[in-house]
C-alpha cells in the first residue's frame, strides 16, 4: 500500500487562568431580561441554582487583571512546545483561532490589529520569517476549524509543520447585566501538528462541517447590555440560549455522524467524544442523539470527558484544552491510548459546525 501524508498531533498544551469564580460571584448581580428591560422577579439564588442545573458550571476561570487573549496563547503554546519537544523556530505556520482578538484588562472591544497570530508570533519571540501567521474567527467551532485548515496545509505538501492555538477572553465582553454571562470564561488549548507518511490512516482521518447562516446567523451576536442604564455604549455578546439549544442537538449528531462514515469506521470504533464545552445537559443531547442516529440507547460509559463544571465555556479554548488535560491524565477516568478513534467536535456562532476524527 502506498504511503499517504497524514496530519498527526505531536504535543498539547493548555493554560487555565488563575482566576476562579465560582457561582457565588453572582449573587449580588443585577440580571435584567433583555425582553422587558426589567430586573427579573425571581431572586439571585433561584437564577444561579437554575442555571448551575442546565449547564452544571460550578466555576470558571477568569483572566489575570494583567493578561491578555496572546498571553494565555502564548502559555498554551509553551506547554505544548515542551510536550512535542520541537524548536519554536521549525513551524511553517501559526494558526490562532479566537473571536474578539487581544482583549485585555478594561477594553471590551475588540482588537485586531495586529492580527492575533502576529502578536503572539512577536511575544514567543520566532524570528522565522517563513513561519506564516493566520487567524480564524468561527465562533466556538474556531479551534477545529483551524485544525481542519492546517490539515489542509499539510495535506498540501507545502508545509509539514504548525501550532493551533484557540484562545478567548469572554468575561470581559459579557454583559454583566446578563444571566449568559455566567457561562462565559477565559482560557487557551494549543496543539502542535506535523505532517507523517504512513501506509495505514494515522492523525486526521476525516472531518466534516455546516454552516447554517441564512436562517442562524443571528443566534450569537453583539449587542448593548440588558440595562438600558448602563453606562457607555459597549456592545457584548448576547445569546438566544434556547434556539441555540434546539439547533445544536438537532444538528450536531448529523455532522458526527458523516465524519465517522467518511472515517469509513463504526460509531462501536470510538473511543472518546470531546466535544465543545457550552452546556452539559446541550453535549449530553448531542452525544443522545449521536447514537440514537445509528438505533442505539445504550452509550458506553466514559465516552465523553467533561471540563465544564470547573472550566465554563472558553469558546475556542474548551475542546483543545480538554484534549490537552485528558491526554495529560488530569480528568479522572479518562485516557486516551494508541489507536484510540476520537471525535473532535465543535458548534457555535454562524452557525457552525465541525466534527473531526482523529486516530492517536
């Protein structure tokens, strides 16, 4: 059998922000609801219990007053240059998916310029001018996008190796007058691809993506704070957490499902399903509906790692530091070994979704 070029994961490497905010921090906040412009009627401790039972975010981690969206980058970035053991000068390309570029302390804009890419090429110090920089912005989805894009790359022949990096700073453009700020935390998950010749599949066997804008765009956008009172004219993220819902776990599952066929294995064959951090009961309707595709109820135990109860939802961050904390035995009960078939799947603001299969 003839030798393919394959795109294989070689180090990981995450950064989790020091700051923990547990579900207490918002006791004493002033939710508005975004249809009337009123407080809500239900008291602080109801809203927090009712969220901590849809979503099971306990806490999240919250950026240093001192950070920024390209330190926690370049962190995760470090630790995956030790885990992969290659010198940072090597790379053809550096990829970093986000979505509101180098946010940092009192500025909820967003900054793009330079590109997010660039600014943490110049603070990882790679003088290597052939070391390309590219960002991508797709909502959550941005990491496995990038993947995909890298795997591209490789596939190519013109570059065999790179960095993916997804990072976000979402607690400071959250509306603080917002029950969804809750969800919302800050973080980075890199990985370090390379190309590898191989007569069996090895690395990305196959992906598949949707995006579904015409009629879902407008399900995650920016938008003024539920208080009219604020002061300032900042614009935050804003969610129709229900329609997001509802799309999420009727569409989700189709788009694994196709990556699996065009892996040419069996749903049986995988072993882990990481998939994107949003909401806990949303991945277990998602992970539902997945096997429900192929007429089964009974799901393995163990299938899908978890991260969201401690770590919120980091946007692009959340699958690639799950993969990175999994692979580094720091979540309980979950391993990944050699040959293991894993599913890397991702949905958010477009709408879009990506589903990758990956053979370690």
């Amino acid at each position: 059998m003839a030798k393919k070029i394959y795109t294989r994961i070689v180090g990981t490497g995450s950064y989790l922000p020091p700051k923990i905010v547990k579900n207490s921090f918002f006791r004493n906040h002033r939710f508005f609801d975004a249809s009337t412009g009123k407080l809500f009627d239900k008291s602080n401790e109801e809203i927090i219990q009712k969220f901590r039972d849809i979503t099971n975010i306990e806490e999240r981690r919250y950026a240093a007053d001192d950070q920024s969206t390209s330190d926690l980058a370049v962190f995760a970035i470090n630790e995956a240059f030790k885990s992969a053991g290659i010198l940072k000068e090597s790379l053809d390309f550096l990829i970093v998916a986000h979505n509101f570029g180098d946010i940092t302390e009192g500025n909820v804009r967003s900054d793009m310029l330079p590109g997010l890419a660039n600014k943490v090429k110049m603070k990882l110090h790679i003088k290597n001018p052939n070391t390309v920089c590219y960002d991508i912005i797709s909502g959550c989805p941005g990491w496995t996008q990038a993947m995909i894009v890298a795997d591209a790359f490789i596939k190519s022949g013109f570059m065999k190796r790179g960095v993916v990096v997804g990072a976000d700073v979402l607690s400071r453009i959250s509306d603080p007058h917002d029950r969804d700020s809750m969800i919302y935390a800050d973080g980075a998950g890199a990985t370090i691809v390379e190309a590898v010749e191989s007569e069996e599949p090895v690395g990305i066997i196959s992906h598949s993506s949707r995006s579904d804008s015409v009629t879902y765009a407008n399900l995650l956008t920016l938008g003024g704070s539920n208080n009219s009172e604020y002061p300032g004219n900042e614009l935050w993220i804003k969610m129709a957490g229900h329609k997001l819902y509802i799309y999420a776990i009727k569409t989700v599952p189709g788009v694994v499902k196709e990556s699996i066929e065009r892996a040419g294995i069996n749903l049986s064959d995988v072993k882990k399903v990481l998939i994107h951090q949003a909401n806990e009961k949303m991945d277990e309707a998602i992970l539902s509906g997945l096997f429900k595709l192929y007429d089964q109820t009974d799901i393995p135990d163990g299938i899908m790692p978890m991260s969201i109860r401690y770590l919120g939802n980091s946007s692009t961050a959340t699958v690639p530091t799950l993969l990175d904390l999994v692979l580094k035995g720091k979540i309980e009960n979950h391993e990944i070994n050699e040959g293991d078939y894993v599913v890397l799947c991702s949905v958010g603001a477009g709408m879009n979704i990506n589903s990758i299969v990956y053979k370690w």
